[in-house]
C-alpha cells in the first residue's frame, strides 16, 4: 500500500474485502479444500465422516466450510485442532483422526513427505475454491495489465502447464518428493477463460 513493494506472489487469496485496498492479477491457481483420509479407511464422501473424529489446523476456516457444505448436513463429525499442518497430518498418521480437512495442495503435500505415501488418499467432495493471485497495489492501471498479460500468454502457450507438472506432478530434487496432486478443473476454467474474480463469485456457483 505504501510502495515498497511492487508485487506480492504467494498464495493469497483474492477476495472482495482485499480488493478495496489491492488489486489483484488473473487468477493463477484455484485452491480446492479437500478431505485427506488413511487408504484403508474406507472413507470416500463426506457423508462418511459422521460420527468420526476430523483433523484441522488452529487458526484456519476448513472446518467451518467443511460445516457450511450442503452435504454435510446431518453429519456429526468430532473436532481436533493441531498447532500446524503438520501436528494435524500426524494426528491422521498416529490414528487419533479420521480424517484431516484443508487445502489440496497442503494435503497432497504432507501425503507426499510422509514415511508411506500410498498409506494415504485425498478424497471426497471439492468441500470450497479459493482463486489464488499475485496481489499488486492499487489503482496502477499499467502494472496490472503488464502482469494480467504475461499471466494470459502463459496460460494460452501452455507454460503454466508446463510449470505446474514441473512442481506438482514430478519428482522435485534434493529429496525428488513429488506431490501428486493433479490439476483440478476450476484452475483449468481459469487458464481456459483467465479472470481476477474474487472468492465470492466463485461461491456464487
């Protein structure tokens, strides 16, 4: 806001209340929350977490639009809370969770460094999308059509692809984990129709 920086490229997520004070580029990736469940569980829907005990972070919204999904209505789950994703991950690994709710690409993550990868799935519902950005500052016309440019170049000559399966779908080096977490259809959408949309035109759907 005050200049010193030009552009911030995390993982933020564009939404209405930033937007009165940022702008945002196109949509870059569109974080899904998912369900992380041990492979022998038998758990494959959210139906199926009644009566279990789930797994989320302190601190984070996953439960609560875990709660808020239509198809989680009339399903009475248990609430844990880890300090990190990774005390929550072990709360599903150890056994004291059935199930551990948050973003994909945090999930396929921890699955993908754990001692036994295959012991574990991502399943069930898209639970919510979040369309991640490149935040930039405010009311630079310019700026934002330089890097909404760029974006929409990449995306119709295949190089966000091509980046995407480079960090998500191949070995990474030094350890050569690889996440595994496939591209999901609402980042397709994006690249195919590259928008900046903030989450609640995505909740609209």
């Amino acid at each position: 806001q005050n200049g010193t920086v030009d552009i911030e490229c995390g993982s933020t997520t564009n939404n209405a209340t930033r937007q009165k004070d940022v702008s945002f580029a196109l949509t870059t990736y569109v974080e899904e929350v998912r369900i992380a469940v041990k492979a022998n569980s038998g758990i494959n829907s959210l139906a199926q977490l009644n009566g279990k005990t789930v797994a989320t972070t302190t601190g984070t919204t996953s439960v609560q639009l875990l709660r808020k999904h239509e198809r989680a209505t009339n399903v009475n789950f248990n609430e844990v809370f880890g300090k990190d994703h990774a005390d929550s991950f072990l709360m599903l690994e150890s056994g004291r969770a059935d199930a551990f709710v948050m973003d994909g690409q945090i999930l396929a993550g921890n699955i993908a460094t754990s001692k036994n990868p295959a012991d574990f799935k991502i399943v069930g519902e898209t639970i919510s999308v979040e369309p991640i950005a490149i935040m930039l500052r405010k009311d630079d016309a310019a700026f934002k059509k330089l890097a909404d440019d760029t974006i929409r170049d990449m995306a119709k000559s295949g190089e966000l692809q091509k980046l995407y399966d480079k960090w998500f779908m191949q070995p990474i080096p030094p350890k050569n984990t690889k996440v595994g977490l496939p591209l999901s259809e609402a980042t397709k959408a994006a690249w195919a129709n590259p928008n900046d949309k903030p989450l609640e035109e995505y909740l609209k759907k």
